[in-house]
C-alpha cells in the first residue's frame, strides 16, 4: 500500500498529446510507473508536494485516447467536470481568460508612447515633440506634465492588493464571476477617467481600474489547472503569461496610432470600449472552472438559459453552492502561504526584481529616445514598442519547448519521477537574458549607440519576463496545485509591488550616476537575487515536505 510520504514523486510517464475521451480502460501495463516506493502516482495532493500516491491495485485508470498516459488528476465521471469538456470547449473558454488577462497591463500603460497629433506640443532641449496622454491632459488639470504622469502609480500599486483581495472571492464564488465583475468595473473606471473634470477624479478612477483589472492575472493559474491534466499545463501557462506580459508593450504603440487627431479623453474612451468588449466575451463564452471532484454538486452551465447565464456571471450560484470555503478562510491561508520558503524566495527575491526593472523601463522609454540625440518621431516611438513584442513572442515560442523537453528529459532519466524544483532550469536562460539585456541597455545609452541595441536589449529582456513566469508559475502549480490562485496572487503582489517603486527614482538614479552605472547596478542586483532560485532548487524539497500548505478547502 502507498503511503503519503512518496507524495513527492510524480509519475508523468511519456508526457503526450491533449486527451480525449476519458474512457475509463485499462493503460498499458509497460507504461504504469512500478516500484516507487511501492505505489503508482496518479493524483495530485494538498501537501506541497504537488502529486499524491494512489494505493496499489487500483483498476480502471483513465488515460488518454492512445493509452500512453496516465491521466493526473483522475477525473471524475461527471461530464460536467471541466477535465472532461471537450478540447474545443476548454480552449474557448481559456480564451476568454487570454483577453482580459491582456488588458490589464495594457490598461495601465495606454497612452504612454508619444502621438503627433494629441493638441500639444511640449520643448525639450530647443526641439519640439510629441506629446503623451499625459502632456494632453495636463492644460485641462491646470498641472504639469510631471505631476500629472503620477496619475498612473496608484493603479499600479494597487493591482497587487487587487489580486490578493481576488482570490478569497474566486474561491468562494467562482473563477467566472470574479472576472466578469473584473471587467465591467474596470469598463466603468475607464468611463468615469475619461469624463473626470479634475485630477483628483481622474486618478481616482485609473488607481480603482488598476485595483479590479489585475484579477485575470491571479485566476489564470486555477483556470488553467482546473480544466487540463498535468501534462498539458505548461504549455497553457506559458500563454497565459504571454498574454499579460505582451499586453503592457502593445497599449502604448497602438494608443499612439489610435489617438491620431482625437482628444484624451476619446482615447480612454476607445479603452473603455475594449474592457467593454472583453466583458461581452465573457458574457457569450466564459463558463465556470472551479469543480469540486471530492464533493460534486450540480453544476450550473453557461450555455442553459439566458437566467441562468445571468445567474451564474453575477455569482448568485456560487454563492448558493454548498462546502466553498469562506473569504476569511482563504484569506488566511492566503498569509501563511506567503512565508513558506519556497513561495517567497521565488516570488519576493526574484520575480519582484525582474519586474520591477521592467517597469521602470517601460515608463522611462520615451524620456530615453524622444530628446536628442535619437530624437525619435512620435510613429517612431510607437514602432519602437516592437522589439519587446518581438521578445515576448519568442520567450511564448521558446517556453513552450524547452518546457515540454525539459520535463521530457528529466522524467526519463529519472524513472518516470517528477519533482517540481526541476521547472526552475527554465529560469536560468531569461535570468542570462535579463542581465544581459540591462547591461546592454545602459551601455548602449551610456555611449550613444544605435538605437537598435536599445531595442535588442528590450526584447532580450521581455524574452525573459514570459519564460521566467512560466518556469515559476509551473513550479508553484506543481507545489501548491490545491492552492493555485492563492500562490498566484502572492506571485502578482510581489510583482506589481515592485513596478509600482521603482517610477519614483529610475531617472533621478541615471541623471545622476549614468545609464551606464545605474542599468549595471540593476544587472547586478538581479544577479544577486537569482541566487534564491538555486537555494529553491537545492532546499525546495525538503521545504515542501517540512512546510506543508494549509488543507484546501475546494
């Protein structure tokens, strides 16, 4: 009989392709992992471990169509179990996480790049540029550009609350409502922004649309581990990472076109259409993910009745459901997962620096390359936003192999066993790139090298952004698979804490010391915090076993 101390060990046996039909019939006996411990390992658990023991002798295992893999977890027979939607289904409504977790950074960064044609003209150094949405919006608060780009910082700050505060409600009423209010109130602060008639309601409404967009960043994980077995994951969190670490770069190039000739308050208003119409998708498409296989209860489709579409959006049936937990009691567990070793070396000492870093980047660009002596054209910067989108695509596409071969390789050299501490050597190649890439950055900058350099540091460096989520992500879904978006939440927190910070001293730090100097210390700092990732790598076992999470309660 197995017992819970090899929980540890996870068959994975010949990962393959997506399921079908969970027929029930027996895998191939050459294909059923032996003598570990003396169990088969078919389930995940609560422990920290990330796959739970199945006691020997159990019959009837559900495998894929073609009977080489072992389903993880087992699903139920319920086909209103979203482990069993078809492959159709659980893509289409994956999508309807893509788009809202796309506009959450996209929400906050809309406006930054220059536009020609915003009714305003500002002199730096003798030359006349473009504006910003900022610089537009200045004359009609009766404030500087400066005082008014602080606009942004409180929604930033605030998507790392947001998130937190999320969960307890993802849980309790479901993944689909949270997202959908998600939307709506998002939709609705972008209104109030774009006819606020002082800056006082104006940043009011953007720091509230920062507080309600970040949620599609904190559910993803639980969707994507709601709907696929653990084989298929990855490769779905590597999308999801995609979609709100591309989103950021893609707002501004687009506002820059879309605002040509049109006031700032008719480009908030073309976003606040996009929330609008992610809000609708989510209407027609969206169907709740979270089922309890240990407890099933009735569960409430999104395609039966317009009623019950309505019912089961505004979150009245998971409120009504039976054995969630409460908001309390998540939010509990919420604080003890967030000083577990693991979870905190992963996301505070590494992932908060290669996003803060970021982010200052992101916001200091245009004061970079619009002055003299790259004097960029307003269409100029835009296209600029190119070289992240180019990174971010490639870390998608090389995320979405190593990932899987790395997985592959060590299953196969290690008996079919898989332990979680082995998706972090997916962060060793962005934490190369990363550094690299601030280097480059500020040399270029410190030298007066062409701008293409500066653009290829850009790209090495969202390159890194996308694989390191995934490879993080993956690991904290494998540890915590019971508490996905809990673990998700403290990840996003520790991220946006860090962006929302460094606004206030990036360009005071390079007038001062050099670009050359301040983007190395960066470099350098971020060295020094990937150092938390190899003590994971080294000690992340023996942590999961000695630091078990809280039992889930859904």
């Amino acid at each position: 009989m197995a017992t819970p101390k090899t929980a540890e060990v996870a068959n994975a046996r010949e990962i393959s392709s997506q399921p079908s039909s969970v027929d029930g019939k027996q895998p191939d006996p050459s294909l059923v992992e032996k003598g570990v411990h003396g169990g088969d390992l078919y389930d995940e658990d609560d422990t920290g471990s990330g796959i739970n023991v199945v006691a020997d002798g159990q019959t009837n295992l559900k495998t894929t169509k073609d009977g080489k893999t072992i389903l993880i977890p087992q699903p139920s027979d319920d086909p209103a179990d979203p482990l069993n939607w078809s492959w159709g289904k659980k893509h289409l409504v994956l999508f309807t996480l893509f788009l809202p977790a796309l506009f959450t950074d996209f929400g906050m960064t809309w406006g930054e790049a220059v536009c020609s044609n915003c009714h305003l003209t500002q002199l730096i150094a003798g030359h006349t540029l473009g504006t910003t949405l900022f610089q537009a919006q200045a004359p009609s608060f009766g404030m500087t550009v400066a005082a008014t780009a602080l606009s942004i910082n409180g929604g930033i700050f605030l998507q790392g609350p947001g998130g937190v505060i999320a969960v307890p409600f993802t849980q309790r009423f479901g993944r689909l409502p949270v997202l959908f209010w998600s939307q709506l109130l998002s939709c609705i602060m972008v209104i109030g922004a774009s006819q606020a008639s002082g800056y006082a309601g104006f940043t009011a409404c953007r720091t509230l649309q920062g507080f309600f967009n970040t949620a599609p960043q904190v559910i993803g994980l639980s969707v994507v581990h709601d709907m696929f077995f653990f084989h298929e994951r990855t490769i779905r969190i590597n999308l999801w990472a995609f979609s709100f670490v591309f989103g950021p770069f893609l707002a501004p190039m687009l506002s820059a076109f879309a605002v040509e000739g049109i006031s700032w308050r008719a480009c908030y208003g073309i976003l606040a259409g996009l929330y609008g119409f992610s809000a609708l998708v989510l209407v027609f498409f969206g169907d709740e993910t979270l089922y309890d296989r240990k407890n099933p209860q009735p569960q409430h489709s999104n395609t039966v009745g317009g009623a019950n579409r309505f019912l089961l959006l505004v979150g009245y049936h998971g409120a009504k459901a039976q054995g969630r937990p409460t908001i309390w009691s998540v939010s509990k567990h919420i604080a003890e997962l967030q000083f577990k070793p693991q979870i905190l070396l992963t996301t505070a000492c590494f992932m908060m620096l290669l996003f803060m870093w970021s982010i200052g980047i992101i916001t200091t660009v245009p004061q970079f390359i619009v002055p003299p002596p790259y004097s960029f054209s307003p269409n100029a910067l835009a296209l600029f936003y190119l070289g992240p989108m180019i990174g971010a695509l490639i870390g998608e596409l090389w995320g979405h192999v190593f990932n899987e071969w790395n997985a592959r390789l060590y299953m196969r050299r290690h008996s079919g066993r898989h332990e979680p501490e082995n998706r972090l050597w997916g962060t060793y190649a962005p934490a190369i790139a990363a550094i690299a890439g601030l280097v480059l950055f500020g040399q270029t900058l410190q030298h007066t090298l062409t701008w293409f350099a500066l653009d290829f540091a850009w790209g090495m460096y969202t390159f890194a952004q996308v694989t390191a989520t995934t490879a993080v992500s993956a690991y904290l879904l494998d540890s915590f698979p019971k508490h996905a978006a809990l673990v998700a939440s403290i990840l996003n927190f520790w991220r946006t804490t860090g962006g929302f910070t460094v606004g206030y001293f990036q360009m005071d730090w390079v007038k001062r010391n050099g670009a050359g100097v301040s983007f190395g210390c960066q470099a350098a700092i971020l060295a020094a915090g990937f150092a938390s990732i190899v003590a994971v790598q080294i000690w992340g076992r023996r942590w999961r076993m000695r630091y078990p999470p809280p039992v889930a309660e859904n």
